[in-house]
C-alpha cells in the first residue's frame, strides 16, 4: 500500500488556534496580499480573522477574474480563427484532456487531500516545533507523484488515438484531434506538478502564486494562437496548452521554494521520513474517483454531442465557458476558507468549521445566483458581444446563447457540489459519499442525456448536465454529518430557497431589458444593471441571509470611518499646541 506521510490526530487541539494567536482572533502582521509573497523567515503564523480571509479572497478573485478574462480572450481568439467547426471540434476533444487534468489535478482532486494533509503536517509543526513533518510530507509524496503524472502523460500520448476514438466515436477529422490530444497529454505531468504546489501553498495560506496560474496559462495559449494559427493551424492553440502548462509550475515554484526552506526553531536540517502517520491510498482514491466522475459529465457531453451536426461541440463548449464564470467565481472563498475548515477540524473545532461552511454555502449561492441571474438575462447579446466576429455567424450566437441559459440552471448545482466536496473531505479521512453521489449524478445526466439528445440536441445535453449535478448536489448536503461537518440543513436550504427566488425575479426582468434595448453593449450594461439591482430589492424583500448582515457590515465600515477621520483630527489640533508648550518657543508652519 502507497503511504504519505501527514500529522495525525495527535496535533493538538491547540493547534487549530494558537498558530499565530491565543484565541486565533487576531490576524497577524501580515495583509492579505502579502499573504503569499516575501516575509521574515520562521512559521508563519496562522490567520483565521474575518479581514484575512476578506483580502485574501479579494486578491484571490481578481487573480482569478483576470484568468477567467483571458480565459474569454482566448475562446474569443479560438472562434475567430476557426469560428465553430470541424477544426474547432477536434481541438475540443483534445481539450477534454487539460479539462479533466485541471479537475483532477489543480481544482479538486489533488486539492481534496493534499490541503488537508499539509495543514495537519503544520498544526503538528506547531504543536511540536523540534520536528517539521511539512518537509516529511514533501519528501515522502512529491518524488512518487512526480513519477506518476510523467507516466499517465506518456500514456497518453502513445494512446493517443484510442482516447479520441472513445470520447468522439463520430468525429469527421480524428487525425487532427489525434495531434492535437498527444500535444495536451503533456499537461498530465504540469498540471500535477501545478496541483501540488497550489495546495501547499495555499495550505501554508499564501494565496497570490496558486491564483496567477490561469494567467499564465490563457496567455500562453492566447500568444500561441496569433503567433502559430497561420502555418500550423488549429495544432497551435494545442501547442499553448503544452507551453501554458510549464508556465503554471514555473510561477508557483519560487513561492513553494521558499516555504519549503523555512524551518521551526530547533527542527534539524533534516528527517527520515516518519511513517507513524499515514494518509492511506484509499483516501487518494476516493477523492481522485470523485473527481474523475465529476469531470466526467464533459466525456458524456462530448460524446452525445459528436452524433450531432458539426459545430455542436463547439456550441456547448463556448456556452458552458461563459456560463461557469459565476460559479468559479463564487468558489473563491469557498477555495480560500478551505485550509481553515481542515485546520479547525484538526483541533477538534467543529463548531468553527460548521459556522464557517454555512457563511460559506449561502454566500457562494448568492454569489453564483446573482451570475446566473445575469447569464440569462444577457444571454443573446453577451455571446454576440463576445464571440460574433470572423467565422463565428448570427447562427452560432443563437444556438451558444440558448444553451448558455439552459446551462445557467445547473450553475447553484455546480456551486453547492464543490464546496460541499471541500467540507466532506476536509475531515482528511476516507468518505465514499461524495463519490457515491456523484455517482448517481452521472449516471442521471447520462440517462436523461440519451434520452433527450435526439429531440432537443444540444439543449438536452445542457439540461442533462443542470439535473444530473443539483442532485449530486442534494446528496452531498443530505450527507453531511457528525462524521464531517454538521450543517443545519433546513437552514441552508431555506436561505439557498429565497435566494434562488430572488435569482429567478431578478433573470426574467433582466431578459426583457436585454430584449428591449438593440446594440448588444448596451443590452449587456442595462439588463446586467437590471438584474443587479432586482436581484438584491428581492433579497432583501425575501429576507436572504446575505442582505441584512452585507448592510450591518457596511454601516459599521462606515462608522468606523467616520470615527477614524474625527479621531486623527482631534490628534491634529491636540498635537500643534503640545509641541509647542514642549519646546517652549512658537511653531512656524511652513
């Protein structure tokens, strides 16, 4: 059995809370942007406060915001190159590869225990500073994965056209998808690499590097594209996805280097690695299978979707791009708050845990419902303002944006099952049921997939997707316990409930603006403004969690303010006639 050395339970129920203070209320000298920069050698210390987790998740989403930009920038490119045909089907096949790689390796698989398992090496670190399990855990774990993603990239790229004649049986050009796929298997090993030192780094709560990686990324795709589209056509933006991917590892190291080189007071400069604490390969597995089956909505997509028309793939894939912005976004926090779910639970908090994950679960459902609310609403003239150049017709805006709204369903699914996974496996202990669950989504979107897929096409595939993931979502809320975190169900759901109508209000208003106003910049700012402002009258109308403590918050900032201004004035005029009673002679002001 494949063994990974990590702290164990023996950590200390201190630990959660005395990494950098007595009660783990105060945050520490650092900011939040320096969070993941430079400082001063030694542990750094834990910050648990509200203002921590504020800026970091502020610096995290507009990393991300910039990533998700280029992001556009890049499907933007691939359509006026190549707009929605067959050259642009058989690169998303290829780009079913990076996809599930990002899942498995960067966003949720490698993730779900590798953040666990750094923050119990740290608790452990602190509560006994003369050892350094963190070091214990990289040098048992980081050469054995290194191995097994160079593997599984190999094995890809020698089976190469086994994988596209499975995921598009029907595609008119497999010689194409084929080059393009052997050119993606690269990101196996980067995207691995890219994973760990994401969940080490935020682990040691050090937030910017983990979040620049898609910049890196979309920018090296973008720059491929315009410099290779000519001579090597669609292979180009193949060849990005290789360059892109050593540029995510490229990045990160720096950072992770650095923290790697830190050592607690009196802890020797190095350790055999102390095999008394394991994390087991079923935990691995569990959490790997989960996201194998998450991603594997895509494969089902793609593969319903290669019977249909030329073009269909690509419908689906610029619809669900734009449509999942919302959801990344709302995830942020939910990625942020996650090291400090896993430390509570380490030190036996699971009061804190609790209170953290519900703030978690309805602020991301506001976040994601709100997104949502405005993809609907913008639909027709978002896609036409975005991709409707080149070869990319008034045909292809039609089809993109109808399965954009029917895929904005599913986004408060999407939402609810990554941060939920995240509170189910961040107990770093075996669970088969998130896996279980995720199961029987896949198989609902499957079913209703087959079914439909010959009535509606594309809308029956997208729709398939929506159902299949709010009842994976449904499960893994259902499903959370003492054995993980005990949220109060009825509660979250009862503010998810009101939310969600307040979404809905918000959606129909903003589609008849988008309707009514004709230049699609136009049509996108007044229905998202519609939408805005709707969304959050019937927030507060339906009494929605975040509303009234989003007002309480911003009238104590600008109380506080206010306060701050008064005080340094007084300081002013109190200080000019003290100096000069302590000097004795009068101050001339220049």
């Amino acid at each position: 059995m494949t063994t990974v050395p990590t702290a164990g339970p023996d950590a200390g129920p201190e630990t959660g809370t005395k990494a950098g203070t007595e009660t783990g209320t105060k945050a520490g000298p650092e900011t939040g942007t320096e969070a993941a920069g430079e400082s001063s050698p030694g542990p750094a210390p834990q910050k648990t406060t509200g203002s921590f987790l504020a800026k970091a998740a502020l610096v995290t989403a507009a990393l991300s915001v910039a990533g998700s930009l280029l992001g556009l920038v890049r499907d933007q490119a691939l359509a006026h190159f190549f707009g929605a045909g067959s050259d642009t089907d058989a690169f998303l096949v290829a780009w079913t590869v990076p996809e599930l790689a990002a899942t498995l390796l960067i966003e949720d698989g490698l993730a779900f225990f590798l953040v666990p398992a750094f923050s119990l090496a740290l608790a452990r670190r602190a509560a006994d500073p003369d050892s350094d399990p963190v070091r214990d855990l990289v040098r048992a774990s980081l050469p054995r994965m290194s191995l097994w993603f160079a593997g599984a990239a190999l094995l890809l790229v020698a089976a190469a056209p086994a994988v596209v004649g499975l995921l598009a049986p029907g595609l008119p050009d497999p010689g194409l998808a084929v080059d393009c796929t052997r050119l993606t298997a690269t990101c196996a090993f980067t995207f691995g690499l890219t994973g760990y030192c994401s969940a080490a780094l935020r682990a040691h709560q050090r937030f910017v590097a983990p979040a620049t990686v898609y910049v890196a990324y979309n920018t090296a795709i973008i720059a491929a594209l315009f410099l290779l589209a000519a001579p090597f056509g669609v292979r180009a933006a193949a060849t990005g996805v290789a360059v892109g991917g050593a540029l995510m590892v490229l990045v990160q190291a720096p950072s992770l280097w650095r923290e790697l080189r830190r050592r607690p007071a009196g802890a020797p400069a190095a350790r055999e690695a102390d095999g008394d604490k394991t994390l087991q390969t079923a935990l691995i597995w569990t959490v790997l299978f989960f996201a194998l089956c998450r991603q594997s909505q895509v494969l089902i997509e793609r593969f319903l979707a290669s019977s249909l028309p030329a073009g269909a793939i690509s419908h689906l894939n610029y619809a669900q791009k734009v449509a999942q912005m919302p959801m990344v976004l709302s995830l942020m926090l939910c990625t942020v708050t996650f090291p400090f779910v896993a430390r509570a639970l380490a030190a036996g908090e699971t009061e804190r845990a609790r209170e953290r994950v519900e703030r978690d679960l309805v602020l991301a459902g506001c976040l994601v419902l709100l997104g949502a609310a405005a993809v609907v609403g913008t639909a027709p003239a978002l896609i036409e303002l975005l991709f409707q150049r080149g070869h990319f017709t008034a045909r292809d805006t039609g089809v993109t944006a109808s399965v954009m709204r029917v895929y904005a369903l599913g986004l408060l699914g999407h939402t609810m099952v990554g941060a939920l996974a995240r509170a189910h496996f961040s107990v770093a202990r075996k669970t088969w049921l998130p896996l279980h669950a995720m199961v029987i989504g896949v198989v609902t979107t499957a079913g209703i997939g087959f079914l439909t897929v010959g009535t509606w096409g594309v809308h029956g595939i997208a729709a398939a997707n929506a159902t299949g993931i709010c009842v994976t979502a449904l499960l893994l809320l259902r499903g959370l316990g003492p054995r993980t975190v005990p949220v109060r169900t009825r509660a979250v759901l009862g503010q998810l409930a009101r939310l969600t109508a307040a979404a809905a209000c918000a959606a129909v208003l903003g589609a008849l603006t988008e309707s009514a106003v004709g230049r699609p910049v136009l049509a996108v700012l007044a229905s998202g403004a519609v939408v805005t402002v709707s969304f959050a009258l019937c927030g507060l109308l339906l009494k929605a969690q975040p509303w009234p403590s989003a007002l309480r918050s911003a009238t104590r900032v600008v109380a506080r303010s206010a306060h701050r201004s008064a005080t340094r004035s007084a300081t002013r005029s109190a200080t000019r006639p003290a100096s000069r009673s302590a000097t004795g002679e009068p101050r001339h002001d220049r």
